[in-house]
C-alpha cells in the first residue's frame, strides 16, 4: 500500500550514500524523509519489512524500531529527533530551523511528534491494520498495540473516531488558519516543523486518503506543496 507519492531521492546500490529505514506509516520516519528531501540529500530508502526487521537488527545491534538513518560514513543514528538534529548541524541545512526562529520551530515539531502524533496515530490505527495483507502481519500490528494500550484497544479507536478526529481538529485549529495565510507554517519558505507535520499527514494518507481532509480542507493542498517542492532524480 503506498497512497502518497513516495518522494523517494535515492541512488541505490551507490556505495557512500545514506541509508534510512522506515515504515511506510511512521509519522516519525516521513518527518526524516521529508528533511532530507527538503535539504536535497541523496539517500536510499529502505522499507522495513513488519514482520521481518532482521537487517534493522543487524544494522543497529538489536534496535528494531524507525526511523534508522545510516549515514554515507557508516554512522548508524536512531530515533527521528537525534537523526534531525544531526541532519540540522550541517549549517547548510540551519536554513531549515529559520535562525532566530529556531525555538518556535522545534517547539512545533515537537507538538506534532507528541501531542499531535497521539492523537492521530489512533485515528489511523484501525485502517492501517486493516491494510495489512496477511493475517500474522495484522495480528503481529494488535500484539505490539494491545501491549502498550490493553486489549481491544484498535476497536476502541475505531468507535471513538468522531471524537478523536473533533480532538485532531482543535488540535490542528491555529495550524489550519496559518495554512489559510502562508504557504508554511513559518513563511513562504518549508522548515523543519513542516516536514513534522507533513509526516503525521503521511501517516493518515497512508491509512485513508480522505482522512487529512477530514481534518482540514486547507491540509491536502498543504501536502501537495511541499511534495511539489522536491525535484526528481
């Protein structure tokens, strides 16, 4: 299932070129592939089969969760807030956190991998599960849920979707009336909060196409921005 054009700036089997491991529905692996494409970084995108993560564990030493960047010097990064402040040294890429803006714009990413995330990883959970093609990989994606939630908890996102999505909604308020005004959230030009929220918006493509829109009218259109903004290779 791939429901959002892959923005995929690789160069495979190119010795030297970093590699990132994800799944397609990580809101946090779609928030360090939107950064790289936004800093125009060659890479190689490895999708991370879900019930087979034997190469993530050989590549990181038994850390099977994404994203994992693996740099063109063999560096191996984990978790997606690490990978973007590495990526976000580079002072060719500080253009990216807006200089005095820099505050603000992490905080804003960090809602979306916090706050925002929570909510939103519920709403998608249920047709994301559904989407799975067989039936170990579905009951593999409710096993790792219902450990961390309780049983049944997929069903109960699923029932309390109207709420959840009225929650997303207020949430997402004064972000949609900034979209209404700027291109980005910060302007005319995309930082890294927009690439934050371009991956949660990811994740809902990923799980039913109507779900951003759903949300806001203002956020496909969003979407459709920044992924015009990446040249292809």
């Amino acid at each position: 299932m791939e429901n959002i054009r892959s923005l995929v700036q690789a160069r495979r089997g190119i010795p030297g070129v970093m590699k990132l491991y994800r799944l397609r529905y990580s809101p946090f692996a779609r928030k360090v592939q939107m950064l790289l494409d936004l800093l125009g970084r060659p890479y190689e995108l490895v999708e991370v089969p879900y019930d087979d993560r034997d190469e993530l564990a050989r590549v990181t030493g038994g850390y099977i969760y994404v994203p994992v960047l693996v740099g063109d010097d063999g560096r191996v990064t984990v978790e997606s807030r690490r990978i973007c402040e590495l990526l976000l040294e580079d002072p060719a890429a500080r253009r990216l956190t807006l200089d005095v803006l820099e505050g603000p714009v992490w905080a804003y990413a960090d809602f979306c991998d916090g706050p925002l995330e929570d909510v939103l990883f519920r709403i998608a959970s249920p047709r994301i599960r559904d989407a799975w093609e067989r039936p170990g990989q579905r009951a593999l994606y409710t096993l790792i849920k219902e450990r961390k939630f309780g049983a049944g908890c997929i069903e109960q996102w699923e029932r309390d979707t109207p709420a959840l999505l009225e929650r997303a909604r207020t949430l997402l308020a004064p972000t949609v009336r900034t979209l209404k005004r700027s291109p980005f959230l910060f302007g005319e030009a995309p930082s890294l909060a927009d690439a934050a929220l371009y991956g949660n918006l990811a994740m809902l493509f990923e799980a039913d196409r109507a779900l951003p829109g759903a949300l806001a009218a203002e956020l496909p259109g969003y979407v459709s921005r920044l992924e015009r903004l990446i040249p292809s290779r």
